[in-house]
C-alpha cells in the first residue's frame, strides 16, 4: 500500500484503524519522504508514531521509505521504524557513510578515504576515477556498510548503536536520537 498526500498526517489514529481493516490486502507500507513532513524532525516523529500505532495494533508490516538514501535519513527512520529505503542520490552524489552525509561527487576527490579506496582500483587519478563511474561503485560499499550498522543496531542493541552512529553527523541529532531511544 503506498499512502500518497499529506492529509493522512493529521489524523494518524484514523489512518491506523483504516489500515487494520486493510492490513490482509498489502505487504508493505509504502511512504514518501517528502510527505512525511517538512523538516527531518515532523518525519522521524510522525514515523515513530505511526510505527507505534501499528505495533500497538498488531498491524507487523515494513514501511518502505520512497525517496531517500541519505545516510543520516536512513539511520533517524531506522530508528523510528521503518525497515526498507531508496532513492537515487547513489549514482549522483558522493556518500560519505563515516560522516553521514552526501555530497556533489566532484568533491569525491577531497575524501581520504576515496582516495585510498581508487588507489586499490586502478593507476588512474582520483579525478579521473570519479569521472569513470567508480563513485557508484563506491556509494554501494558506503551504504551496504551502513545498512550492515543499522541492521547490528535493529537485532541487537538499539540503544548503544543508533547514538554511536548519528553521533558522526555534523548536524545537531542528539536530542532527536534521545527521543527515539525512549520508544525502544
């Protein structure tokens, strides 16, 4: 079931009943990004609770988040409850798993960690590299890595892990990664 618009945010219990009638006629709960809320705060909260209202309801299905493949994103809504991610910042931008952030893949070049990673390539320039394609290559291994995390996280110990990850991010996560980690 894809929920599309951004009406169904204001009545989430409403919405909750709606799907448990439903819930034998979808797998997966599929949700865009950009209509979960206008700042990464309105959208960790309302994944939460809407996650939450399932739980409590008995609903057990993923929630699919469309559109996003950010690193940061992707551990926040992890932690929230949802379990299944895309987007295409991949093949365009340069993810830097280690920071949690996605950059113009022209600044690939600037990373440490890129340069090393194209030096076990192949005798081309990082630039060159860049050029070649090789940050899509690159890209996968960052995220199946930091999906590798968040998986650790979700079976293990949510508590010790999701802080530890965000707390690379140069963003302000704290005291959102705080209130999640009362729900778990």
């Amino acid at each position: 079931m894809l929920i599309h618009g951004s009406r169904w945010q204001q009545k989430l219990p409403q919405f909750v009943a709606a799907l448990l009638k439903d819930a034998n006629h979808f797998e997966i709960l599929g949700i865009a990004e950009r209509e979960m809320g206008a700042t990464i705060v309105d959208r960790v909260r309302l994944l939460r609770d809407l996650r939450r209202a399932m739980d409590g309801e008995g609903v057990v299905r993923p929630i699919h988040i469309f559109g996003t493949d950010d690193p940061l994103s992707i551990l926040l809504y992890a932690a929230a409850g949802a379990d299944l991610f895309d987007g295409l910042g991949w093949s365009t931008d340069f993810i830097d798993a280690q920071h949690l952030s996605r950059q113009d893949f022209s600044h690939a070049v600037l990373s440490p960690l890129w340069r090393a990673f194209c030096e076990r390539r192949a005798p081309q320039s990082p630039a060159e590299k860049a050029q070649a394609g090789l940050v899509m290559e690159w890209n996968i291994e960052q995220l199946d890595g930091l999906l590798a995390s968040v998986r650790q996280a979700i079976l293990h110990d949510h508590e010790a892990v999701f802080p530890e990850l965000c707390a690379r991010s140069h963003l302000e996560v704290a005291g959102l990664v705080k209130e999640l980690s009362h729900g778990w």
